[in-house]
C-alpha cells in the first residue's frame, strides 16, 4: 500500500545542503572556477582605483607619458576580468548543468521505483512539475546565482575595506545603507520563501488539473464537460496568481526600502564629498574612486536582494524535489530476497487474502479472506459485478500492491519473498482497456 504524503515542512536553508552531492564530482573545475571568482572579483575592485588615478593625473599632475600608463594598465584590469569571468562562468554553468542533469535522472529513476498506489494518490502533473519547473529553478541557482552571489559579497567586503583605504571619514556615511539592508533580507526573505513556495505549489496544482483533462479529453468532450474543466483550471491559475500578487507586493516593499537607503547614503556621500573637495581636503580623483566603491557596494547590496528572493524559491524546490527522493517505497525487497527457481512452474494460491487501498477501521475492504489455488497450465476466470475487485486480485500478483491480510504464493514461495524484478519479469500482463 502506498505511504501516505508526509506532511510538508517550511523549507529550511540548510536545504541546499543536500545537493553538495551533486556537485562533488566536479570539485576540482569548482575549485578553479572559485579562484577566477575571487581574481576577478579583485580587478573589479582595482578599477575605480586606478580609475582615480588616472583623474588625478589629468586634472592635477599633467604628464602624457602618466596618464598612458594609467590607461594601458586599465585596460589590461579590463582584459584580464573578461578572461577570468569567461572562464568562471564557463565552469560553474557547465558544473550547474550537469549536476542538476543528474538529479533530474536520479529523481525519474525514484519515480519508476514507486509502487502503482503511490501515483493513484498523487497527479501526475505534479510530478511532472517537479521534474520539469522545480529543477530548472535549482538549474538557475546552480549555474549562476549562488556564484553570483559569492561575487557580490566578495565584493561588499572588498568595496567596504577600499572605502576606509581611500577615505576613512566618509566610510560611515557611505555604509549607512547597509543594516537597513540586512534587517530588510531577515524581515521580508522569511515572508517570501513561504509565499514563493505558495505560488509554485499553485501552479503545480494547475498543472496537474491541465494534465488530467488533457489525459482523458476524449471522456471530457463525451460528457460536454469542457467549460467545468475550463473552470477547475481557471480557479487554480487565479490562486496562483493571487499568490504571486502577494509575492510581488512583498517583494516591491523589500526594493522599495532597499532602493531609498542606498541612494540616500550615495546623495550624502556626494553632499560630504563635495565639501571636501573645495575645502581642499580632497581630490576629484579620489572623490570619483569613492564613489564607484560606493555604487559597487549598493550594487551589491541590491543584487544580494534579489538573490534572496530566487534562494528561497530554490530551497523550496529542493524540499520538494528531496521529499520524493527520500521517501520510502512502501512496496520493497526484503534484505535476503530469494531468486526465482527456474523454470517458473506457474503455480499459484491466495491464502486468506484481504485487502484495503487505504488502512483504517471505517475504511472499505476491495477484497475479503479470498482463497484460491491456480495449478500449472490452468485457465481461471474472475467473473463478478463491476466493482468486486476482479483487477485489484489480479494487480496483486505482480506487487503493484501488497496484501493487508493473509499471503500470496508462487511455486510455494510468498511473493514478498522474492526479487521483486524477477516476479513482475515472470508475469505476463494485458491491461483491461
């Protein structure tokens, strides 16, 4: 008998976790791509530097020989961040590919494995939905997110400890924007992991609907029921889509605060950084470089934002997606399965046999203390009203599922004996349609 759904837990960070499987194989191409990572986050950093410089000598030293120089070695920054992002990306999307190309065969491997009642309980399209949307948004957090994220907060750290370098009186000022960015990810990412996992359970939802009438159009179009399949799926889009209102409300509040602390601290960095420079206390070049520190911070700040929203989508999908892979099967070998004797002799006895699909005193019995010996070479037919549980006796025999009472044997054995491969191999089945 099919397991009942376990209940679904609120998706944890520490999700993720499970997929550090998935990518050790190709630890040594992640290995390389984390040092471009890291260079190339270092030349984006040198850049507003010599940048600044370069102003500096133009507008205050003179000096054509100098300011070449400085030009000639921005443009080698330029050229060896191209290289190092080419190659970083290269690796860490070809990583992402392959690791969750290998989680969606594992996942339809776990599928097949799955006794007959487990997909009576749930739909199809929902679990086509978790082969197809779940893991192509962890495809997207693999390939690139969480890399750029490690770009983003290499470059925050990096950013902030160029701002005290250049201008330690300004640094203050320049990383007000930053708690108020930190609180806004702790109070608003909570409420969009759970509201992101909403959404992609509607569409799931959705998607299931659709592909049950689609599955049995020629049913729907003979009952004339195609403006109540229109409505059923309607209404599932509408509350996915009423989720994704909420999501998006949410998520415009999270911008929204985010977007008016960090051009207010660059408004005021401007106001201070100006006073400086006609006090003489400051260069325009210098000036210039904190500010595109300070615009590469807020940067980072944003975009740390935004992957805060696609994360919590994507720690939703690997809940999902490792629910199914760690359920267990409730149809399984024993330990010591024993192999078939061969020739299969064919004969077999029901001993007392009664089953339920679902277990539970007020739950009905399809089949009630059935007894019956079936010989080698001989012809049974199961002739009764519809409903008295003809397929379900004979779905028995194969395992789809197993007896709540009593035994069924073959050649002496008790099918739950033996390899489970082995017995379905032996039987030959035509289906009733």
């Amino acid at each position: 008998m099919a397991s009942p759904a376990p209940k679904r837990l609120l998706p944890s960070p520490t999700a993720l976790k499970r997929l550090l499987p998935l990518v050790r194989p190709y630890r040594w191409a992640l290995a390389l791509a984390v040092v471009c990572l890291v260079l190339s986050t270092a030349a984006s950093l040198a850049f507003p530097r010599l940048t600044g410089w370069l102003l500096d000598t133009a507008f205050l030293q003179g000096g054509r020989a100098q300011l070449d120089t400085r030009a000639a070695q921005l443009m080698a920054v330029v050229l060896l961040q191209a290289g190092l992002n080419y190659a970083q990306a290269y690796l860490l999307t070809a990583t992402g590919e392959r690791a969750v190309n290998q989680l969606r065969t594992t996942l339809f491997d776990r599928l097949l494995e799955f006794p007959v009642g487990f997909f009576a309980e749930r739909r199809t399209g929902e679990l086509v939905s978790r082969l197809t949307s779940d893991i192509t948004q962890l495809q997207g957090t693999l390939s690139h997110q969480i890399a750029e994220a490690s770009r983003q907060i290499l470059t925050l750290a990096g950013g902030v400890t160029m701002l005290v370098i250049v201008q330690p009186r300004l640094t203050l000022t320049a990383l007000g924007a930053v708690p108020v960015a930190v609180g806004a990810i702790f109070f608003f990412g909570r409420r969009l992991r759970k509201i992101s996992t909403g959404v992609q359970d509607r569409v799931a939802e959705a998607t299931a609907v659709a592909e049950e009438a689609i599955g049995q159009i020629r049913t729907v179009q003979s009952f004339v029921q195609e403006e109540h399949e229109r409505g059923r799926y309607g209404a599932r889009i509408q509350q996915a889509v009423a989720t994704a209102l909420v999501r998006a409300r949410v998520r415009g509040m999270f911008f929204g605060v985010i977007t008016f602390a960090t051009f207010s601290a660059i408004v005021v960095v401007l106001w201070q950084g100006g006073r400086l420079v006609l006090d003489g206390a400051l260069t325009p070049g210098t000036l210039f470089t904190f500010m595109i520190y300070t615009i590469m911070i807020a940067g980072s700040v944003a975009s740390l934002v935004s992957f805060v929203s696609g994360y919590q989508e994507s720690v939703g999908a690997v809940q999902r997606v490792f629910e199914l892979l760690e359920m267990p099967s409730a149809i399984t070998e024993p330990p010591g399965a024993v192999a078939l004797s061969a020739p299969v002799r064919g004969e077999v006895a029901l001993e007392g046999v009664s089953f339920q699909y679902r277990t539970g005193p007020d739950q009905p019995w399809a089949l009630r203390d059935v007894s019956l010996t079936v010989a080698p070479g001989e012809v049974v037919a199961l002739v009764g009203p519809s409903g008295a549980g003809k397929p379900t006796l004979v779905s028995l025999l194969p395992r789809f599922w197993d007896v709540s009472e009593g035994r069924i044997t073959l050649d002496g054995r008790d099918i739950r004996t033996l390899r489970l491969a082995e017995l379905r191999r032996s039987i030959g089945l035509v289906p009733q349609e």
